[in-house]
C-alpha cells in the first residue's frame, strides 16, 4: 500500500499504482549506512522452539515439531519470507542431526565428498514447522520497517534441537551432528 505520509486516507495499493503506471516490475537497489548509534538494535532477531522423539530401539531421533517467531520488521511477503525460514529451519535440522564430514585422518582425505555419501535431510525428516512472523515494523532501520529475513531461520535451531535432545534424554550433546551413540554411551 502507497499512502501520502500526512492523509493516510489516501492510499493506493502497489499492484494498482504499477497497473495504472504500466509498469511490470519495480526494480530499485540502494545501499543504506547507518550512523553510529549505540540506542537501537537493527538486527532481525527469532525464537526457536523444537521437540523431538528419540527411539532407543531404533537408534533415531526425529524432531517431530519446529516453531520459529521471527521479528524482521514489516514482512512484505509472507509466503515468500516463510518459506525462506523453512528451508533455513531445514538447514538447521541438517546441521543437527545429519551433516558431518568424515575425514580418514591416516590419508587426510575427505570420506564423503560427495552427496551420495554425505548426509542430509529427506521429506521424511521434516515434519510439522509453523513459522510466526512477529508484526513490528521498524521505522528505525528505514522508512519502510523493512529488516529483512536472510538466514536468521537457522539461527538457533540445532541448539534448540540439541536441548530437546537433552529435555527427551538428560544427556547433553555439545557437538554436533548428535547421533545416537553420543547419547547413550
């Protein structure tokens, strides 16, 4: 929505100002800098929260559920922004659970080097993920109280998973990927 700054009554939705202008796209790139200012923080900043079932008999440990409440300002795209941090929240549960570089230290040689040996999430490692976009656009940062969202959607999430983990087992895990044997030996 374009509104004039001194009568919010009169406003005009983007899509209608670029059908109306005969204008396709908007493309515009400018570089902000901010003054030194020790008052505000601009950062996009979340809350992660994961629950897990692990399977002694199995040796697997699922996270069955991820919330992440995101504050990035004023989101201009939901849909976009959200899947945005549900492929981060992937990422995350990737770095947690699967991912690790074997290194045969005898040769010095990367065993997994390729990505039919290095392990990352499937479909079926990903269960429910609900992202919560926290409405607070701040004028601070820009006119627009745009933040933006970038990778902050994994930020926190294998600490999140490694406390469930801990909250499910009473064994804490420090390194990651956490693995069955690091739970139980």
């Amino acid at each position: 929505m374009i509104a004039a700054k001194l009568n919010k009554s009169r406003a005009v939705s983007l899509a209608d100002a670029m059908r109306h202008g005969g204008v396709d796209r908007v493309e515009h790139e400018k570089l902000v800098e901010f003054k030194e200012d020790n008052k505000h923080a601009r950062n996009t900043h979340s809350a992660i929260f994961a629950e897990v079932k692990v399977d002694e008999q199995l040796c697997i440990i699922r996270v069955t559920r991820v919330v992440n409440a995101v504050a990035a300002g004023r989101i201009i795209n939901t849909k976009t922004a959200a899947s945005q941090i549900i492929g981060s929240v992937v990422w995350g549960i990737g770095m947690a659970l699967h991912e690790e570089t074997l290194v045969d230290h005898n040769f010095g040689r990367i065993m997994n080097a390729n990505i039919a040996e290095y392990h990352v999430p499937v479909n079926a490692d990903v269960q429910d993920i609900k992202i919560i976009f926290v409405d607070e656009p701040d004028s601070t940062v820009n006119p627009l109280g745009i933040k933006g969202v970038g990778e902050i959607g994994i930020v926190g999430v294998a600490a999140a998973i490694a406390n469930a983990v801990y909250h499910a087992t009473g064994k804490r895990v420090r390194d990651l990927p956490i693995t069955i044997d690091k739970i139980f030996r």
